[in-house]
C-alpha cells in the first residue's frame, strides 16, 4: 500500500494562529488528523478589534508550540510530512509574514516542497474536508474581510459573479455589535440578541438591492444601525435592532443568491447546481436556514462546511496543500506576503468611492 500523504498547513493572516496536519484514507478522501487553532480573542478585547501589530506578537509567541502540538496530536513524526502550507495572503501582512516565513524556514530545513495558499481558496476548498465536492459550483464566501459569489470551475479556476463594494458580512456583524455594545468579537452574539427581538421592530435599507446584480454592499446599513442606536432605551430595543439587522441581512442574501443562481447556471448549463456556503458568517444559523430554503426551490443542492471549520483555520490551509501537492503545484521559497490575492485575478476591483453598477 502506497503512502498516504501528509501535509502540514499553517494558518497566519488575522487573529488566529492555526496549525494542521491532513492527510487522506484509501478512497482518496482528505481526513483531519489534528487541528489546532489558538484565538487572541483576550489579546484584542480590550482594542473592541484587531490590532495588527500585537496580532503579529501573538503569531511569532505562539507558532512554534502551536505546530509542534499539531504534529504531537497528529501521532506522525515531523520527517513524515511530504509538504508544508502556509497562507501567504490575503490578510494583515504583519500576520501574514509570520506563519509565512515558519512554514518556508520548515519546509528548507526539511527538504520538503513548500505551498503558498490563497486564504479565500482555503475557505473555497474546506467543504471537501467533509463532504464530496465536484467541481464546478457555486460559491457564497461570507467571512470578515471578505462576501463575493464565485463560480469555481477547478483547482485555482475561479470566476468571480459579485463582491461587497464596502464592507465585508463579517465586518457589518461585528461593527452592528461594537454599536450594541457587544464585547469582541461580537458578530456571532447578533444571532443571540437578535432571537430575543422583534425583526419587524425597525426598518432598515438593503444597499443596491434593486441593481448591481449579485453585488453586495452593507455600508448604508450599518450607517442607519448607528443613528437608530442613539434612540436605544433598554436592551429589548437593542434586541429588536438586531433582530431587524439579522432579517433584512437575510433578506439580502436570498435576492443576491437567487440572482447568483441564475449567473451560475448561464454559465454551466446542464451541469449539476452545487451551492456551497464558507467563511466564518455562514456559521450562523438563520443565514443558514434561508439560504437551505432558497436551494429548495431553486434545486440547488446546498453544501456547508462544519460548523468548526467555517472560520480562519489551518486544515483549510492543509486541504489546498493537499490538492496542490497531488499535482506538483509547489511555491519557491521567495514567495512574497500578499494583503491584497483575488482568486479570480481578472476580475474588475469594485472598493470605495466612485464604483459604478
């Protein structure tokens, strides 16, 4: 029996360090054999975001004792591993260089092949850590830096449908939260207030919701989330704005994806419709449920990664090594850290004044 391979990914572009170590069984699906991921929710509270440069402290403090302890729980020895991946960006270039710069320095002292990961193909790929994915489909990646519809067609194919031209899902979240008062990271505790309130209680915009086709934007909506907040009495009237965030949020999402849909299925006619939803937002519960109700009446057949694998983690990392390292895409160890990494690299850059629709 041929050796299974085993790659080691190091997760490094925000707030979290992450270390894994993935392999596959004899059917050539990939297994999880550790993944370790160390937040630095405690380093940044206080700040009520990140700070950059004491996110790259954390990163440089901890990475060592983090892949180390991914390799321990994994039970193989370090000679093992046949190659090593690092995120190389997009994210905080001062993060960024540290996970960056370990995983190159490991891969040299073990003359193994080192592979420079797009963060964005990490979420791309990570339903395959659970779930068997054939390409093409449909993909909606909500997270904190990032919301864009993407028609994935195969390994590093990627065509991006729409983007936020403002703020990413994940940043609206956590901002909605900063303005209620929630300690950071507040996004994942909207979905708890907002189910003690009433979604109707306030009317809020949906940016572009009428043009742009499945472009996104929430800027305008967290504006309005801000100036209502000033009238806040109590906490039911906190509840309420949440609960009305959280709804006209998922009133969006239905009519960017069912626009998505359509774009999707021009441009894979007769193929099987997959939708896959990544990124730490699709974590949350009713976005999940209105997008699993939109995929029954469109006969799309939805596809989530678990629950634990939806934010920044290191097998995502791991499973793009893995599908590069079976057919020799390997990096050069000179590969830069790069804040800024489309995965579609011919699409138009829509951010900031002047976008036009």
């Amino acid at each position: 029996m041929s050796k299974k391979p085993l790659i080691l990914g190091i997760e490094s572009s925000c707030d979290e360090t992450a270390a894994s170590i993935i392999s596959e069984n004899d059917q050539g699906n990939p297994i999880i054999l550790s993944n370790i991921v160390s937040s630095q929710v405690d380093v940044h509270k206080e700040f009520g975001g990140v700070v950059p440069e004491l996110a790259a402290r954390s990163h440089i403090e901890k990475i060592d004792l983090i892949v180390q302890k991914a390799i321990n729980d994994s039970k193989i020895n370090i000679e093992e591993i046949d190659a090593i991946a690092s995120t190389a960006g997009p994210g905080l270039i001062v993060c960024l260089s540290v996970g960056l710069s370990f995983g190159k320095s490991l891969a040299l002292s073990l003359k193994k092949p080192f592979i420079a990961v797009n963060h964005l193909e990490g979420h791309a790929l990570s339903p395959k850590l659970n779930s068997k994915l054939d390409y093409p489909y449909l993909l909606l990646l909500i997270s904190g830096g990032h919301s864009q519809f993407l028609s994935v067609q195969g390994l590093g194919k990627y065509k991006r449908l729409g983007t936020t031209i403002d703020d990413a899902l994940g940043e609206a979240f956590d901002k909605t939260a900063k303005i209620l008062g929630v300690e950071f990271p507040g996004g994942p505790k909207i979905e708890i207030f907002a189910a003690k309130g009433n979604p109707d209680r306030y009317e809020l915009p949906k940016p572009i919701f009428n043009k742009g086709g499945c472009n996104l934007s929430f800027a305008g909506l967290k504006t309005a989330v801000l100036k209502i907040s000033k009238n806040l009495k109590n906490n039911q009237d906190k509840y309420d704005l949440a609960a009305s965030f959280q709804k006209t949020i998922e009133e969006i999402l239905q009519k960017k994806t069912k626009i998505a849909f359509q774009e999707f299925r021009k441009l894979n006619n007769n193929k099987k419709n997959i939708f896959v939803v990544a990124g730490g937002v699709a974590a949350n519960k009713k976005i999940r449920e209105t997008l699993l109700n939109l995929c029954n009446e469109e006969s799309f057949i939805p596809i989530f990664p678990e629950k634990e694998l939806c934010g920044d983690n290191a097998a995502m990392i791991g499973m793009v090594g893995l599908e590069k390292f079976k057919v020799n895409q390997f990096s050069k160890l000179d590969h830069p850290a790069l804040p800024r990494w489309p995965l579609d690299k011919n699409a138009i850059f829509l951010k900031g004044a002047g976008v036009k629709l």
